[in-house]
C-alpha cells in the first residue's frame, strides 16, 4: 500500500500523511485539518483554524509532541495503522 503512493515506511511511521489525487503530500497536522475538511459539518469549520498562522503552529507542535510520545497512548488504542493486522503495509 505505502509503495503505491510512493511513501516509505518511516515516513508513515513519523506523521499522518495525506497523498491527494495529484500526489500533493501533507504531514502531520495539516493531514489531519486536510481529513477534517474533507468529512465536512462541523469538522470543516474546526479545519478552517488552522488557515490561522498561530492556530497551526499550536497544532504542529502539539501533533509533533503527540507523534513523539504516541507510544504512551498505546493503552488507548492509538497504534500505527501498518502496525494494524491485515494493514496491507509492507
């Protein structure tokens, strides 16, 4: 699946990405407000903030802390989708 989209495995280890259909890439929180927008209501206003300069290095910094200590969340089920059984990963 990674090699699909011309992504390496420690590069999807590192950040959430988003490949859009013109092979655009976006990491980290951008990814995510990029994921938001998409699923619309609500979810599109919140992205809408991180258009905001100091709303989205408050949000980098705080993925970047969340990205570093993910494994602490482990308990809570946050895991690596590759880490996933049937993830397709390789």
């Amino acid at each position: 699946m990674l090699q699909r989209y011309g992504v390496a495995r420690d590069e999807a280890d590192r950040s959430a990405l988003v490949v859009g259909s013109a092979g655009q890439r976006l990491g980290g929180a951008a990814a995510l407000n990029r994921v938001l927008d998409e699923i619309g209501g609500g979810w599109r206003t919140a992205a809408k903030a991180y258009r905001l300069r100091p709303i989205a290095l408050l949000e980098e910094a705080l993925y970047g802390w969340f990205a570093r200590h993910r494994s602490r969340f482990s308990r809570l089920g946050v895991t690596p989708e590759c880490d996933e059984p049937g993830s397709g990963c390789a």
